[in-house]
C-alpha cells in the first residue's frame, strides 16, 4: 500500500503537505481541479478514511497519520467555509 504525499492550494494562496498511507487520494482528486471548500472536505473525508480503513484492514488498527491529516485540513479549511466563492485544490502528488 504505496502512501503518498498531496499539497492543497487554499483560497488565500497559502499551500499546506499532507498525507496519505493510500494513494486512493488520486482517485478523488485530479491535479488543480477547483473545488469549493464543502465539497473538497466532503471527498477528502472520504479517501483519508478509505486509506486508514486499508491500514486497519492490513495491520489490525486505523492509521493515525491519516486521521492527523484529515484533523488537520478540517482546522485549515474552517475560515473558508463561509465564502461560498472560495476554492481550494490538490496541486501536488508526491511518493
């Protein structure tokens, strides 16, 4: 199970690194599609608890790593949420 490393673009240009133990991230997310911030958190929800279901399938426990990074994006995504025009995007894949 390849992990794999992502960095956002959000709104106000800031670019934050992230990760992955699955690269199902690549799944959900094509390189610089703009995505609105609700929908963004909606797919990454989504992958990161696919990739730490796959850790737990395969080593007994959740990935806590996975968990750390959604966290994470949830706390930097939070100001933008109310600005319905704000967009935010994977702009990097990295092994």
């Amino acid at each position: 199970m390849p992990e794999i490393y992502f960095r956002i673009l959000w709104p106000d240009a800031a670019e934050t690194d992230h990760y992955s133990p699955s690269q199902v991230v690549k799944d959900y997310f094509a390189l610089g599609q703009q995505l609105e911030v609700a929908k963004f958190l909606e797919l990454i929800r989504m992958a990161l608890s696919i990739a730490s279901d796959r850790v737990e399938a395969k080593y007994g426990f959740p990935c806590s790593r996975a968990a750390g990074s959604l966290r994470e994006i949830e706390h930097l995504a939070r100001p933008f949420l109310l600005d319905r025009g704000a967009a935010v995007s994977v702009v990097e894949f990295s092994p």
